[in-house]
C-alpha cells in the first residue's frame, strides 16, 4: 500500500485539491490501486498547489499543479509508482524552493496529518508540553524570556515579559487569549499554521496556560477564514479526547481548555483590546490603556495576548531549550520569521527562515519576480500598513 | 428560511447564553441564514441586555445581514494583495453584469459581495462562493461557477 498526500489547506482547495482528491481515490478504487490517502496542510508553496506527494522509500515525491480532469487510470499508477513524469518535482524535501528555509514553526505543516494527534507526536509534537508541565511556572516563563521570543503581531514586545505579569498577578481567573484575526492582505501564515499544524499552536497556549495559571484559552479566529476555524475546532477536540486539554493537562493535575471564537467581519477587532470585547461578545470597540491587559483583561482578568506565530513557537523553545531558540536569528530578533509572498509575484507562498534575508533574496530569488513577468517596481513590506519600496 | 420558530430559536441559544450577543447572533444568522427583526428580541431575552445592545452589535458587525441571503454569494476579495493582480477589473466586470459588490444586489438567485482578505494572498485574485475558497479567479470564472452551484 502506498500513501498519497494530497493537501486540505483551503488555498490548495481554491485550486482544485479537493477534486483532485476524490478524483484519485475514485479510479484508484476502480482499478484496485492500493493507496491510503492523508490529507495534509500546504507546503507553502502554492503556484505548484494542487501538489500531490506520493511516499517512497526514500521520502516523498512531488506532482505539481495536478488537475483533476487530467487524473486517469494510467496516471495515477504511474503517480503512485513515483515515476518520472512532466510535473514532477523529486523529491519534495530536496526541491531547492524549500531546502533552502529553515522550516522551525512550519516544520510539520504540509507533512502531517492536522487532526491526527498521533502523527503530530511521532513528528516531535507534545515534548515541549511536558518538559514545561515538570517546570514550575516560573522556570517556564523564564526560558520563554531567555530565548528572546517576541511577539509576532508587529509591535515584538518580549513574549516572557507579558506572561511574567500575569504570572505575578493574583486573580481568581486568569485567561490565554490568541489573536487569529489575520486581517492584514498578503498574510496567511497564521492560518496555514491552523490549517496545517493546529496541535501546535494548542500546544504553545497550554504551555502559556499552565505556566502562568490560566485555566482557560480562546483563540479569535476571523470569520473570513472558515477552514481554520472548523480544523481548530476538531483539532481542539481531539485534543481534550487525548487529555492534552481538559481538567488535567497530561495527568499533570493542571487544568487548560480551549474555545473557538470567530470574529465576524471587523477589521478593528485585530486590535488586542477590541478583540477582548468582541470574545465578550459585545461591539469591538477599543479599550483605552492602561490598565493594560496582562492586569485588567478578558472579563476584567489578567490576560496573555499573543499571537499565533508566537504562541507556536513557545512548544518548540520548551522542546529543544532557550538557547537553541536564541541560536537562530539576527541581533534583537531571536528565532525564525514566516515571510508570505503574494500578489503579483510568481512563486507566492510562505518562507521560513532566520531574521536576516534580504529583501532581494526574497522576491527576486524565492518569489521568482512578478506573475506578470514585466520587472519588479514597488514592493510593500509588513502589509498594508507598512512601507512601500521601490 | 423565511420563517422560524422564536422558541425554537431560544432553544438553540440558550445552552450558549454566557457566550455573549455575538455568539449568540452568529448562531442566529447559522440557523436561518440572516437576523430576522424578532430575533434580536429573543437574543437581547436569552443574553438578558437591552434590544438597543444587541442591535448594536448587529449593526457594528459586516457579517450580519437581516434580510434572506442570495442562493448563491460569490464574496470577492477586494485586499490589496488581489488588487495587485486584477480584482478591481474582477468586480468591475461583475458590476457591468449587473452585480453590484456593494449593495450585494441579488440577481437569477446570485448576488455578489466584496470581502477583505481571505489568506489565500498567493493564488489572488480570491474569491469564496457558498464557502468553498477559489483562487486565481475571473468575473467569468465565478459567475460560470456560481451558476453551477445553483443547479
């Protein structure tokens, strides 16, 4: 029997994966072909989607652009047997596109299977959950300082220091909220991660949890992005059915559990304290600061605030340790960056690497230059509230 | 649905009541597919607020809608990551068809909307029909579809 990987991040579903899916399954049935199909997030790199990946002995290969109209009998045996065909790519861990990243965040997206717990452990998940439930909160907070962890939302504040303060704070409940409201055009990251590795970003909020004595997490997740909301759900399910959630996190007699929330078509909620109002239920409305939200938070409780990028980092700093973390990077900013090229660009899609590339490098090198082919003028760096260079 | 039942309604609410008005309308417009002018009287009982609050967080949210929805929405990214590569003449072609992004103007059961971003910035122009994500999207490409979708 051979595995076939075919991805279910909703960008790879855009153009066609799901169609691709039942497509192969279909005639792989009808001419008795034994294959299993898992169902992954996204590599990342989306001008190849639909990428369908087929394992060999050697790791697995790669079909770009698959159609499903184009899918026969004859095809599909030669897909499955990895032969050489026009869209083929090798294998895909050695295609220069991505050997050249650094993958840590992203190490198990478009690998394993998002709502498969076991698969998520034999890929390293949950060590970083339980050597941080044998730490006392504070030798958790720590190592999250030492190894330089700063936010990822844009403003980098230490991520040690905002859990410090609630750690320190004395409240009959305390909270862990995620901001998941990616809003910004030309970001996906936050969602590919939800989409294609969710375990992770769980992992770093019980960490976060149970760390600072929070017993309970929300992650705020735009209405815009109704894939990574119904994978973070199931995810979270399975997650409290494995006792990684729920009144004894890993029989470690510290309770953390998790909710959803969606947003529902506001922009401002992307603020921190809107969104805190918005998790209320209530109009997002921004909160005048101080008092700021580690101290007066969610319903009024000292509340974490982090986003995604940087809530998943925190499993793998508790896993491989501060300096490990603190290895990687480029003077203040410790750690990987997920860079997301998009727009008029040619080979769109995310790139991890240490702080430190170049800008060049990035769109000239990764992104291929421009769809259009004509030559590279403006390129906007941070989104739509950053800079334009030209 | 046009009509509905406002126990039924409650029904549903009920369990979720501490989850606030937002939730609460969320579930709302899941179940009959907008936010009918009574029902925010059943979710201002449920939350225990006033009909104004509620009403407020129904009109702050873009989301909500209180009338019927179209059978087929095709939302358009309007973001600037599909702006650079062509969803501007996107809505501009669905506009000379007779759809307008703006007023969601429903037309052969079809009506079109403009959303900001979906994450799906590296295969712009995107667009969701009933849902379900497309990329690298035409005016053609949706409607083609989106009249698919309705038989």
């Amino acid at each position: 029997m051979t595995t076939v990987y075919i991805p279910c991040d909703s960008a790879a579903l855009s153009v066609g994966a799901d169609f691709v899916a039942s497509t192969f399954a279909a005639i792989a049935r009808d001419n008795k072909i034994d294959i299993t199909i898992v169902r992954t997030g996204s590599r990342g790199m989306y001008w190849l989607e639909p990428l369908v990946e087929v394992e060999t002995t050697n790791g697995r290969v790669g079909y770009t652009n698959v159609n499903s109209r184009s899918l026969d009998a004859s095809v599909i045996a030669d897909m499955v047997l990895a032969k050489d065909l026009a869209n083929s790519i090798g294998l895909v861990d050695s295609y220069p596109w991505l050997a050249k990243q650094q993958r840590v965040t992203f190490a198990r997206v478009g690998i394993i299977d998002p709502v498969s717990i076991g698969d998520y452990e034999l890929h390293g998940g949950l060590v970083g959950l339980r050597n941080a439930l044998k730490e006392s909160g504070a030798s958790v907070v720590e190592m999250i300082t030492e190894s330089g962890l700063r936010g990822r939302g844009g403003a980098g504040f230490p991520a040690g220091v905002k859990w410090r303060g609630v750690l320190q704070a004395d409240a009959d409940q305390k909270y862990i909220c995620c901001n998941a409201d990616e809003g910004d055009s030309g970001t996906f990251a936050d969602r590919m991660l939800m989409e294609g590795d969710p375990f992770t970003l769980i992992e770093g909020m019980a960490i976060a949890g149970t760390a600072v004595g929070a017993t309970k997490g929300y992650i705020y997740i735009r209405s815009e992005y109704p894939h990574a909301i119904a994978t973070m759900t199931r995810a979270i399910d399975v997650a409290r059915s494995h006792g990684v959630l729920g009144d004894s996190v890993l029989e470690s007699g510290k309770p953390f559990d998790l909710e959803v929330r969606a947003g529902a078509g506001s922009y401002v909620c992307g603020e921190e304290t809107a969104m805190l109002e918005s998790i209320e239920g209530k109009r997002g409305m921004i909160r005048p600061k101080p008092p700021i939200p580690a101290l007066v938070g969610l319903y009024g409780k000292p509340t974490v605030i982090n986003n995604v990028m940087t809530l998943a980092a925190a499993p793998m700093i508790m896993a491989q340790g501060a300096a490990a973390y603190q290895a990687l990077g480029h003077e203040r900013s410790r750690g990987t960056q997920v860079f997301q090229l998009a727009g008029n660009i040619a080979q769109g899609g995310i790139v991890e690497t240490a702080f430190g590339i170049t800008l060049g490098e990035l769109v000239d090198d990764f992104g291929g230059g421009t769809r259009s082919g004509r030559p590279v003028k403006t390129v906007q760096v941070g989104g739509p509230l950053g800079a334009y260079l030209g | 649905m046009t009509s509905y039942s406002e126990d039924l309604l409650r029904g549903v609410l009920e369990p979720h009541r501490d989850k606030g008005v937002l939730y609460a309308l969320q579930t709302t417009q899941e179940v009959i597919g907008y936010v009918p002018d009574t029902a925010l009287d059943v979710v201002a009982g449920v939350c225990n607020v006033s009909r104004a609050e509620v009403y407020g967080v129904l009109t702050f949210y873009s989301d909500f809608r209180q009338s019927p929805p179209a059978d087929v929405v095709i939302k358009v990214c309007v973001a600037e990551s599909c702006q650079a590569v062509g969803s501007r003449e996107v809505v501009a072609e669905l506009h000379a068809q007779g759809f307008d992004v703006h007023s969601g103007i429903i037309k052969d059961g079809i009506a079109c909307e403009q959303i900001f971003c979906l994450g799906n910035c590296a295969l712009s122009p995107a667009a969701l029909i009933n849902g379900s994500p497309f990329g690298q999207v035409s005016a053609q490409s949706l409607l083609d579809t989106a009249a698919e979708m309705k038989r």
